[in-house]
C-alpha cells in the first residue's frame, strides 16, 4: 500500500502511475486506422476487378445477342455483314471492350453451304479477354493476369431470308 503524504505535492501519486497509461494513450485509434486502411484496400480492389468482370460479361452477351438479331433480321448478307460488323463496334465502345482482343465466331443450324440461310438457327459466339487492373508487367504477370470471357447467343432467321 501506498503512503501518500499530505504536505506531498497535489497529483504526485496519479503522475506516478499514469506514466506508464501515458505511453499508450491514443495508440488504439492509430492501429485501428491502419488495419482498416490495410483491409479497405484489397477490398476496393477487389469490387472494381470484379465490376470489370461484369461489364465485359455483359457486353459480351450483348454482343452476341445483338449480332445474332442482326444478322437474322437482315434483308440478305451484304445487309447483315454490315449490321453486324456496326453492332460489334457500337457494343464494343460502349462496354469499354478491346475490339482487337475480341473474336466473333458465326455458326448456323442446319449447316449449310450459306451461313446465314433461310430457316437457320444462327448461332454467334463472342470471346473477349480482361486484363486485370494495375498488375504490373514485371515477369510477365499482366500476362498472368488475364480473365478470358465467353458469350454466345442464337436467333432464328427468317425462312423467307434471302441469300443475295
């Protein structure tokens, strides 16, 4: 126990024991921020890596959906080169995607010598790739760090399509 004087100056007693609490006094609020800011960061990253993922999903589905409607809704395949090729390059721009990392595969069902042709199913396939954000080119790993996307969609051309 401790004998505290009473001639002794006012306070001695608290400042002797407070030292110690001093010393950590405030260090809660900093490890607190740091650890958050340490967690935050991945995290942010994390939702802009996969909203990125989501728009070029979806503009690779809506490519192909949209070159497969234009190509069956065309008057013949002149008509429906030229709408397809104007939908990949409007879809293109307005989803941020790469023309030139994007291939455009058409297959019509039945097969046939013509493709497109009267009463076929045409069947359009986009493959696309990502480059995920802020990876450095340091050994290769933007190479690495490469999300392939994948999106096909058919439509049904008319049977009175014609093929010239």
């Amino acid at each position: 126990m401790r004998r505290v004087s009473r001639w002794a100056e006012p306070g001695a007693h608290r400042r002797d024991a407070d030292t110690a609490g001093d010393r950590e006094r405030g260090s809660a609020s900093l490890e607190f921020m740091t650890v958050g800011v340490l967690l935050l960061v991945p995290l942010v990253y994390l939702v802009v890596a996969l909203g990125l993922v989501q728009n070029h999903a979806l503009g690779a589905e809506a490519t192909a959906r949209f070159v497969a409607r234009a190509i069956a809704q065309a008057s013949d395949a002149a008509d429906a080169a030229r709408r397809a090729d104007a939908a990949i390059a409007g879809i293109s721009t307005e989803y941020g995607i790469d023309p030139e990392r994007t291939e455009v595969g058409i297959v019509c069902d039945p097969a046939g010598p013509e493709c497109p042709s009267a009463g076929a199913t045409v069947v359009v396939t986009v493959r696309t790739e990502l480059t995920l954000p802020l990876v450095p080119e340091i050994l290769g790993l933007d190479r690495l760090a490469v999300i392939p996307i994948e999106a096909s969609s058919g439509q049904k051309v008319s049977r009175f399509w014609s093929a010239g």
